[in-house]
C-alpha cells in the first residue's frame, strides 16, 4: 500500500517537526506579552509568524516542484532553527523586533511542513491518498502531546531568562527532524512529453475552477477561525485569571483534538466523501464558537478549544483531500503553492485580527465574530455548489 521507507521518513520527521508547532503557539503570546511596548501587541510575534507562512508557501512549492520534498522540508528545519536562535537571543537582549523576527523565520519553515501532507499522498497509491493524508495528520497528535511537555520542561533551563530554554529546545527539535528525512528517495516529478509547457498564471486559472475554489475555500475558513480563536487563548486565560500552565494544558488538549481525529478522518472520508466531511468540519467549528462565547470558565476553554480542533480536522483535512483529487499531476506545484497561500493570506488576516479584538472588546465578542465567520461561509459554498450544479446542467 505505501512506498514505505519514503513514507515512514516523511511521517518521523513530520511527528518531530510537528513538536516545534505548540511550543511556538504558547512562546508567541507568553515571550510577546512579556517584551510587547503595548499589551495590544502581543500576539505580534505570532502574526508575524502566520504572515510569514503567507510569503514562504509559494515558493516552497515550487522549490519542491522543481528540487524535491526532501530539500524544501530539510531548508524549512534550517530556518526553524536559525529562528529559535534568534528567538533565544532576543529574550537575552530583550528585544521585541528582534523576537517577531525570529517567529517570522520559524514560521516560514513551518510553512514548508505543511506540504507533508500533500508528500504523504505522492507516496501511496491513488485511492489510498486521503487515508495517508488522514495518517501524516495523525502522526502531529504525537507532536500535539510532547510539544507543551517540552515547553514546560524547558522555559526555565536558561534561567533567570524566562522562556529562552523553550526557544532553544525548539532549535534542538528542528536538528532532529531533518535527520528522518534521509529515509525519503521521492523522486522529483518528471514532466511527460505530453504535458504542457509550465505556465505562472496556471495557478489562477485553475482557482476558477468549482471544485478546487470549494476545496481551498474551507480550508482556508477553517484555518483562519481556528486561528482566530487559538491564538489569543493564552492571553485571555491569563486575562482570566488562569496560570500560565493551565493555559498551556488548554492548548495542548486544542492541538490533541485537532490531529486525534486523523486516525479515522480518511476512513471517514473514503465512506461518506470528502465535501460531506469538510462540511461537518464547518459546522463543528461553528458549534465551538458558540461555546466559547458562552462562558469564561476553565470548563468553557477547554471544551470551547477541544470541539474547535475536531471541527477543524475535519475540514482541513477534508479541503486537503478535495483539492488533492481536483489537480492534475503538472498543476500540483502551482496550485498547492496558490492554496496554501490563500489558507496562509487568511490565518494572517485573522492572527493580526485576534490580538485586536481580544485586548479591545474582549474573548466573547472574538467567539460570537467566529461564528459569524462560519455561518458567512457555509452560506457562500452552498451558493457557490448551487450555482455550478446549473451551470453544468444547463438551461
């Protein structure tokens, strides 16, 4: 079923790159309330971050296009750890710039992480590609568990500077997930005599096509609410009256239920079809708003985060799988770059958002705006399916 060392390579060093994920979800907001000149600032490093996965992710996809997976993931643990680095020194020398430019390196590389997804379905056979998207999802639960672990265990090792043991056990992290990735032999993909010479527009004429313009659609909604809501987690919590630990538990247990479903999320989507389970996703993370909107207790965060992780399972993992059966072989690096663009244009819009709205009017009206968000999209794919059903029946 699977090329299995190509596969087992991509799936190690996913699960120990994916570990670096949650400790710079929780450093974002912790080191950036820390050094911000302004408590409205503070999610800065974490935006600066999101924003730099917008700018990295076109140009990963081509660079794999053209020089193979292994080379771009193994670029992106490099700069992970040259941002770490830097993190680790700007806790030393107190700078905050310095800090978001750091986070601007680190999430450039993790920008490179999310095409293992679309490697692990290049490694499997054509009908079994939403089960190994589904599996290289699931390997992040590992990551998910460890991740807070390390960062609890580390923020106070270069002590008295809080956090910076944190930041260099994410470059240790880095250095260990490049090394899996001597396993993978994928083979660059070869262009066959028949395709067509490579177009740099082929990216936008492909997003006017229904079923990948739906594809991309959810994803991108389901990463920028999920965004939206997470990132400024910590800081209310503590706002509330939470430890700093227990805000840490809160999103270790978001991070859990976002990739714990990936076991059975394939399974799910070879039964029933990926649209129908990116649409739950939808319906899930809407259910998650409201929850949070509800309630400022520990019981509210933690069901609140938990129900909005499986929502988002389901429909990012679903929008994967919807634009990996829509794109043709020679459209891959284009339109793989071009989605996680948009995915990456939306979760900045909303990181940069978050930080706003939480230090201005508060966690309640932040939940109730990101069920406004879904509802808004839910009805514009239901308008968009609607429509392109008529066009293809005809008058």
């Amino acid at each position: 079923m699977f090329q299995k060392r190509d596969f087992a390579g991509l799936l190690l060093a996913n699960t120990i790159l994916g570990a670096a994920f949650p400790v710079q979800l929780i450093l974002g907001g912790l080191a950036g309330l820390m050094l911000a000149p302004s408590p409205t600032l503070a999610t800065l490093p974490s935006s600066v971050q999101t924003l730099a996965g917008m700018v990295a992710a076109a140009p990963f996809s081509l660079l794999m296009g053209r020089f193979g997976r292994r080379v771009g993931f193994a670029l992106g643990g490099l700069m992970t750890l040259l941002g770490a680095i830097l993190a680790t020194q700007a806790l030393i020398s107190q700078s905050f710039i310095l800090l978001c430019a750091a986070h601007f390196l680190m999430g450039a590389g993790w920008a490179s992480f999310q095409y293992f997804r679309f490697a692990a379905g290049e490694a499997v056979e054509t009908n079994w590609r939403p089960v190994a998207i589904s599996l290289m999802m699931s390997s992040l639960l590992i990551a998910a568990i460890v991740g807070p672990q390390v960062f609890i265990a580390a923020k106070d090792l270069l002590a008295p500077i809080p956090f910076a043991g944190a930041y260099a056990a994410t470059g240790l992290i880095a250095v260990l997930g490049i090394v899996p990735l001597g396993l993978v032999r994928m083979p660059r993909r070869k262009r066959e005599p028949t395709d067509e010479p490579p177009n740099k527009f082929a990216s936008l004429a492909a997003l006017r096509r229904p079923a990948i313009r739906q594809a991309i659609g959810i994803a991108a909604v389901s990463q920028g609410v999920m965004v939206f809501l997470m990132i400024p987690t910590p800081i209310a919590m503590v706002g509330c009256g939470f430890s700093k630990a227990t805000a840490s538990d809160v999103v270790r247990w978001h991070i859990v239920a976002m990739f714990a479903p990936s076991f059975f999320t394939g399974f799910l989507i070879k039964r029933f079809g990926a649209q129908t389970i990116a649409t739950i996703g939808l319906v899930t993370i809407a259910t998650a708003a409201i929850a949070a909107a509800l309630g400022l207790s520990a019981l509210h965060f933690y069901g609140s985060l938990i129900v909005l992780g499986v929502g988002w399972n389901f429909g990012f993992v679903g929008g994967t799988a919807m634009l990996d059966a829509a794109v043709s072989e020679s459209e891959k690096a284009a339109v793989q770059g071009a989605n996680d663009t948009i995915i990456a244009l939306i979760s900045t819009i909303c990181a940069f958002a978050a930080g706003f709205v939480v230090s201005s009017v508060g966690w309640a009206v932040l939940a109730m705006i990101s069920g406004g968000i879904i509802l808004v999209a839910i009805a514009a794919l239901a308008f968009d399916r609607n429509t392109s059903q008529k066009v293809k029946s005809g008058p």
